[in-house]
C-alpha cells in the first residue's frame, strides 16, 4: 500500500468550512480514510455506514478484524440512528461528560458497517471534545469510526508527527490540530448491564462516573493478574509498545534505584521513563521525564510520546516506574501494565 497522504494544519480549525477540513471531509466521502485529532489522542477516521471505508481502516493499520471500532458523533440524532435503544444511565452520562472521553456501550440497530462492531450485538459510541474534530463531523455528515492512529500495537499518537511516522502513506491524510489535550484514550464503559462496567480505563476516571451513578463496575480481566478474557476485544492484544522493551518497576525509588545498578552492572544499556521526583534522584542518562507524580493528568499527556522517545539502537530495555492508581492513574498504569514485557516487583 503506497498513496500520498495529504498533511493539513486548518487555519480556521472550529469551522466545518475551513478549506482543509473540507478537503478533508470530500476524501472521506469517498470513503477514504483520514487521521484527526481529539481531545484524547488522534483517531483515523471513516465514515461508520460503509463497509468499504471502514475495511481501510483495518488495512491502515494491521489491525485484528475481530477488534471493533468506537465510533465518533457530533449530535445525539447520530446516536439515535445507530442504536437499539439509549439507557437511561447512558443519558445521564452523556449529559455529563459528552462532548468528552467517555465511549458508552449499547445494543446496536446494525446501521453501522458490520466490520465497525467486528460481529459483536454492541456498539462503542463517544462525542469528542475537541473542535477540529466536531468539525471534521460535522463537514462529513456521518458518523466516523476510528481508532486510535497508530501501527497496530504502537503507542498511541498524541502528534500529528506520531501519525506520519505509523501512517504516512499508508492514509489519504492528517488533520494537525497540535498536540491532545488528555493524553491517553477514552473511557470504554458498558451500559448494556445492570450495572455499568468499565471495560478500559481512560480520560473519564471511575471517581467522576461515580459522581452520577449509583454504582460502577470494573471488568475483572483489568485486575493487573488475571486470566479472565477480557470483555473489550481489544484489551486482549499487545498494545503501546515501544520499540525496545518495557519492563516496569513495582516498589520504592530505593528499590528502583537497585534495579537500574544491577542491570547497568550487567551491561544493559539501559533508557529510563520517570516521573521529575525520581529522575532528580537518579544518577543516569538517558532519562526521559514524563511529569510529575503528584499530577497524573499530566503524566498521561506525556506518556505516549515518551514512549515513542526511545530508539531501538540506543537502548537494550526501557524501565519505568509505577504511578499511583487513583484517578487518572488507573488508566496510565492500565496502559503501563499492557505495554510492558517484565515486572519487578519489590513485594
Ligand atoms: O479515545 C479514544 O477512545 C480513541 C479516540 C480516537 O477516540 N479511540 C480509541 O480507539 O482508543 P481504539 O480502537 O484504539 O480502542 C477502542 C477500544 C478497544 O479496546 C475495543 O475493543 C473497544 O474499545 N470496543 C469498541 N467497541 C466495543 C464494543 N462494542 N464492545 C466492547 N468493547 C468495544
Ligand atoms: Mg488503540
């Protein structure tokens, strides 16, 4: 697969009539596909009704035909038109968190393309935050599926820059709308139960969904040993890898401290991910930072890129530290856990 792929950064990037989102929106029509951006990380988008749009997606990025796809809308008629029924708990999330990074689950009507729900009854639907994108929506006229713009099994882009180096010629083009806002992918919640599951942790924390639910569920495939089929088809594959590996420590600064010095006396050359208090400690290069502990949101802005920070060539193995799992931490460990290939624990 070899085409052109069109870059554009939108001088007006919250009009539909802005001459790169149209352009945008035409390729799409012909059932293209076409890299954008959310306020989560950049999804590569087709439209939702066709079959042969949505197979391009696949394609684009090697993905697993058995891993359906979140489809992205800009009003809630769209929603309408593509399920069964809207629940009552989904109402009242999506009052409160849509636009947002909240992908709730129902029964789909089959009005979607079937490679979108990849055989499954359900449907994954969200309404993004972030302009360019309801934008791009709105010039399409349809709801778009997409996934995450990455390599199948890359770290997800958080940069138009992130998509070419997966995409570029691989995709009709990229929306540039700079850098996401949240970091890390939404929230993949089920509301086809009694009680709502968390299938993927992500933007929207389960303290924020508990705020409007009386309860919450979370999928026991995510406790971090557990052998569960995971109930989100896509939680099973490898996922966010860098290009060397991962390992990911569990226990103090003192006891990471210990692992680095027994790896470098091994003659591992070693790239180091931490977060600015344990990188101040650290007496090594190379050390990428990715934020500061005491604000996980913004670790989850800088993760994806760090990830894709270390070369092949430069560094033996990847290690990284463990971050607190409340709030938005839940996601970055989620991620951390399925992108890593060892685990030192202290305990
Ligand atoms: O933030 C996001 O959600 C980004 C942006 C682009 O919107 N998209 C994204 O898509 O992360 P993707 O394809 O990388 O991840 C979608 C996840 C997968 O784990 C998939 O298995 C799950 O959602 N999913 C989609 N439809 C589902 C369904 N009907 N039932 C269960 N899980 C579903
Ligand atoms: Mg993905």
């Amino acid at each position: 697969m070899s085409m052109q792929t069109k870059l554009w950064i939108p001088e007006d990037p919250s009009n539909p009539k802005d001459q790169s989102i149209q352009e945008a929106s035409d390729l799409l029509k012909q059932h293209q596909v076409v890299a954008f951006p959310t306020e989560t990380v950049y999804g590569l988008g087709a439209d939702a009704t066709s079959e042969a749009a949505v197979a391009g997606i696949f394609e684009a990025k090697g993905r697993p035909s058995d891993n359906p796809l979140i489809v992205h809308v800009s009003n809630r008629d769209q929603v309408d038109r593509l399920v069964e029924r809207i629940p009552d708990v989904a109402r009242t999330l999506m009052d409160a968190f849509w636009p947002g990074p909240l992908t709730l689950i129902m029964e789909s009507n089959g009005s979607a393309a079937s490679n979108v729900t990849a055989g499954l009854s359900t449907i994954g639907i969200r309404m993004p935050d972030h302009p360019l994108a309801l934008a791009l929506l709105e010039a399409a006229e349809t709801p778009l599926a997409a996934p995450s713009a990455n390599r199948s099994g890359r770290p997800s882009p958080t940069k138009a820059e992130h998509v070419r180096q997966d995409l570029d010629g691989r995709v009709a083009g990229i929306l540039d709308g700079g850098t996401t806002g949240v970091g890390l992918e939404s929230t993949v919640l089920d509301c086809t139960t009694e009680v709502p599951v968390i299938l993927r942790p992500g933007g929207i924390t389960k303290e924020q969904l508990e705020e409007v639910l009386p309860e919450v569920a979370v999928d026991p495939a995510l406790a971090a040993e557990d052998d569960h089929k995971p109930k989100s088809p896509g939680m099973k594959y490898t996922h966010y890898a860098p290009e060397s590996p991962l390992w990911l420590v569990e226990g103090d600064d003192e006891f990471f401290m210990e692992q680095l010095e027994q790896l470098k006396a091994d003659g591992k050359r070693v790239g180091v991910i931490a977060s600015g208090e344990l990188a101040e400690k650290l007496d090594h290069q190379p050390v990428i930072r990715c934020g500061s502990r005491e604000n996980l949101a913004e670790v989850a802005v800088q993760l994806y890129d760090a990830l894709r920070e270390f070369k092949r060539s430069e560094v033996d193995l990847i290690l990284t530290e463990s971050f607190e799992e409340t709030g938005v931490g839940a996601a970055v460990m989620n991620r951390l856990r399925k992108a890593s290939v060892r685990v030192l624990s202290s305990s």
